[in-house]
C-alpha cells in the first residue's frame, strides 16, 4: 500500500457526533470505551500484492489500532477508518505519505509475515 493520507469525511465535521483533536483524529463522543479516537486514510493499493489486506492488518498490530470500518474499495484506492488510543493514533500518522507492504522472512525455520515501512 502507497499514498497513505488522512481523509475528513463530512460525517466528522459533525460537531454532535466528533470533537476534532488534531488534525486528522477525532474523538468519536458516544464512544464511551478506551478508545473514542478515530482517523481515516486512503491509500493505493499496489498492483501484484497477492493479500492486498495483509499490510493494513499488520500496520494495525504494529501500532496498535484496529479497523473501525472499511469505507470503500475502488479498483486499486481504498478508504478506511482506524481507531485506538490518541498515542497510538498519533504513532501512526508516521506512515503518512509513505509504502507500506508485508514480506516473508525465516524465523525459528517457521516463514513469517514482517512490515516493512518506506
């Protein structure tokens, strides 16, 4: 995944729903869990990944966020919002404007999955 960006929907400018943060992370106010906060990015997806979802999930175990909900999959964009802690959130504005993909390595002679951020 590339062109990672934060996205405002409309439904977030909704000031009865979401008290805005920071730019681009939202307090969602009938959340009354650990974790309110909500930010939205798009990425491009890029062509030849095998699981186009395997590098969303492991850049969510990597900061510790959680999909929300996939908002849309057009052809190769795709848009969706993540929640978890403000810190957490905060961490994961690094990736912003970066390429994300998963690659295999060997471990203990088992293959695993590892994030690689660029």
């Amino acid at each position: 995944m590339k062109n990672i960006e934060l996205v405002t929907l409309k439904r977030l400018k909704d000031t009865t729903l979401y008290e805005a943060v920071e730019e681009g992370i939202y307090r969602e106010l009938n959340d009354k869990g650990l974790t309110p906060y909500r930010m939205i990015i798009s990425y491009v997806i890029e062509t030849g990944d095998a699981d186009d979802e395997h590098p969303l999930k492991d850049m969510m175990d990597e900061y510790g966020i959680y999909g929300v909900q996939y908002i849309c999959k057009s052809g190769a964009n795709a848009l969706v919002e993540l929640g978890g802690s403000l810190e957490a959130l905060r961490r994961t504005k690094y990736v912003l404007g970066k390429r994300i993909r998963s690659e295999a390595h060997q471990e203990d002679g088992n293959t695993r999955m590892r994030l690689v951020i660029e």
